[in-house]
C-alpha cells in the first residue's frame, strides 16, 4: 500500500456535521479500551453498539450503563451491549476493532459476510502479528477483504482508565482516504476527546506497536529498582529505535515526534495504568512471564508482539537493541541486569537516527 504521509488539514466537528443523523458504531471487543472508545463515541453523539463473548457484560452495560469488569467506578453513556454480532454490525457506518492483536485475524474472518459493504473499519489494536509480521491494518484488510482505503488506526497517549474518567486527551486517526478519517474523527471527537487526522498509517501504527515493547523495558528496569535517568534513557533511545523501522517501512518522520509517537510513548512508558509498563515491573522485580501476565490481570500486547517486532526488524536490516533485549528476557532467559549490561556496552557512535 502507498500511503501518503502529509498531514491532512480537516479538524472534526462531531456527527452533527453530517446532516443531524448520529453515526451508527459497532465496537468489536468490550474490553477495557473497546468499552471506553465505545463511551467516546456514545459521548460524541454516535449511535454505539457494542460487542462481546461475555453476556453478562453485555448485560450490564445496555441495563446498568457499567462495566465492572473492566471499567469499575465508571458511569458509561447509553449503548447497547451484545454478543450478536449480526446485531452489532447491522447498519454499522463505523466499525471499530479493539481484540487482542493475536487473534483478530480469525475474529474478523469469522464476521467479514457482517460488516456493510461501505463502513469504515477502525483499528485500535497495538501490535504486530506472529507468524506474519504484519500490522493490524494489514490484517484487517486481508480478513475483512476491504480496500485499505476504507482502514484507519486511532493511535495516541490513550490511556483507556483515564479516558473513561473523561479526562482530557487527545489522538491520531490515520487513513489513507481523508473523508474517511474525517467520519472516523466525527464520530470520536468530543468534549474530552479531540483527534487529529494524518495520512501516515504505518508510522501511526508501528508506533502504536513498538511503544508496548519499550514500555515492557522501562518496567522491567525500574522492577530492578532502576531511577529517572534509566527511565529517560530507555524512552529517547526507544524513540529512536521506532523511528528507524518506520522509516525503513516508508513513515514519515515527523509523526514520531507527535502525539502517536512521543506522546503515547511517554504516557505508556510512564503510567502505572500501562498493563505493558506494569507486566515489565514484575519480570523486573522477578516473576516468571506466566506470572507477570496473571498478576497483570489483562493483556499486554507488548508481550506478544515483541517477536514479530524484532522479526519485521530484522527483515529490514533495523538495529533494535532495546527490543531484542526484551525478547531475550521475556523468551531466553536473560536476566534484566545482563540486559542492561549489554545495552551499555554497545560500541559507542553518535547519537542520531541513522547511526
């Protein structure tokens, strides 16, 4: 796919702009996230069905307006919650994918004769699938069998908890038809929520991919009781690290230093509610990675997709030493000072993007 990296120009004004009919949203995945992007649209106006496995989830949100499970504490806005998937896609303009990365592929093949022939598919997902290598994007065009066009991902310093207290933020939809990121940021933009449009899908996603990784070794640094300079050092050299392999994948550089890039990086990198930065803590402070994932409680795409990560990397001829580090502590056994320890005694070279 050829994607053009130029900024676009168009700013969203809500569903309203579309002649007063709200946008008709299905969200696949009522997870954490899926139910809070869900809550971001009912809020923006949308007409929001949401869909899940977990009937009693579906429940609660249509009658009580929660999800515990997920989202305790919050107050969710009208929606309907389903596990018919028909139900959930009928008539859907917006169709927005938030399951886990690693089986979205067959998710979406089991419900691609659903989704109109004309709606516009969102991904939310962040990482890179096994086996294949390929972005989610690139997923949801093959299993789906729609037009790349018709594809956006919402990437940003998103965090879900944050977002459903209704919390200022703001984030990145990136398309390569503009009128169709514009219908996308329609339907999100709200009173908290405010989404910025660009054309770079592939550097708007590898970011989205890349900063769970970074994440996990920001964690598993300050679990070993690592500081502040530790913690910078591993976020500017991760930076540095995604911007490499999306420039050899054709991004433009400059969505790296923008909310998708440096900001979801910090925000990840940063936050306690950063399942990717808080399973890092606990192979840090020394749990096994079946530990971690069971004390993390959900889950954590960096864990996953570190490999294809590397793997993508590796294909392109990218030095990703942070991200190979992750890999051997996750999946070799490295403990996390060997990590570091290798980190530092890299050969000295200038500090840029292309050394």
């Amino acid at each position: 796919m050829t994607t053009p990296t130029t900024p676009m120009t168009g700013t969203s004004t809500g569903p309203e702009a579309r002649g007063g009919v709200p946008i008709r949203a299905a969200v696949l995945g009522s997870g954490s996230w899926g139910t809070t992007f869900a809550m971001v649209m009912a809020d923006a106006g949308c007409e929001v069905r949401l869909w899940g496995r977990d009937a009693g989830i579906a429940r609660e949100v249509t009658a009580e307006r929660t999800n515990t499970k997920y989202l305790p504490g919050v107050e969710l806005p009208v929606m309907t919650g389903t596990t018919d998937a028909a139900e959930a896609l009928a008539g859907a303009q917006v169709v927005v994918v938030a399951v886990p990365s690693q089986v979205a592929r067959t998710t979406l093949r089991d419900l691609r004769h659903l989704v109109e022939p004309d709606a516009v598919i969102v991904s939310l997902m962040k990482g890179v699938e096994l086996g294949t290598d390929e972005r989610m994007s690139q997923v949801i065009v093959e299993a789906l069998d729609v037009p790349s066009s018709r594809v956006a991902v919402v990437s940003g310093p998103n965090l879900a908890l944050e977002i459903a207290q209704r919390q200022p933020t703001a984030t990145v939809v990136a398309c390569s038809d503009e009128s169709a990121a514009q219908l996308v940021a329609d339907a999100c933009s709200n009173a908290y929520f405010r989404p910025y449009l660009n054309r770079d899908v592939i550097g708007v996603e590898l970011c989205g991919a890349v900063k769970n990784v970074i994440a996990l070794c920001v964690g598993m640094a300050q679990g070993r009781g690592f500081g502040y300079n530790t913690t910078a050092t591993v976020i500017t050299r991760g930076l540095v690290e995604i911007t490499r392999l999306g420039l050899a994948l054709g991004a433009d550089a400059e969505t790296f230093s923008g909310l998708a890039g440096m900001g979801d990086l910090v925000a990840t990198c940063s936050s306690p509610l950063s399942r990717n930065h808080t399973l890092g803590k606990y192979i840090g402070e020394g749990r096994t990675l079946e530990e971690a994932v069971e004390a993390t409680g959900t889950t954590a795409e960096g864990a996953k997709s570190c490999r294809s990560v590397l793997d993508l990397a590796t294909k392109h001829g990218v030095d990703m030493p942070i991200t190979a580090g992750v890999v051997a502590v996750l999946y070799d056994g490295l403990p996390v000072e060997e990590m570091a320890r290798a980190l530092l005694s890299r050969p000295k070279k200038s500090e840029g993007v292309d050394a």
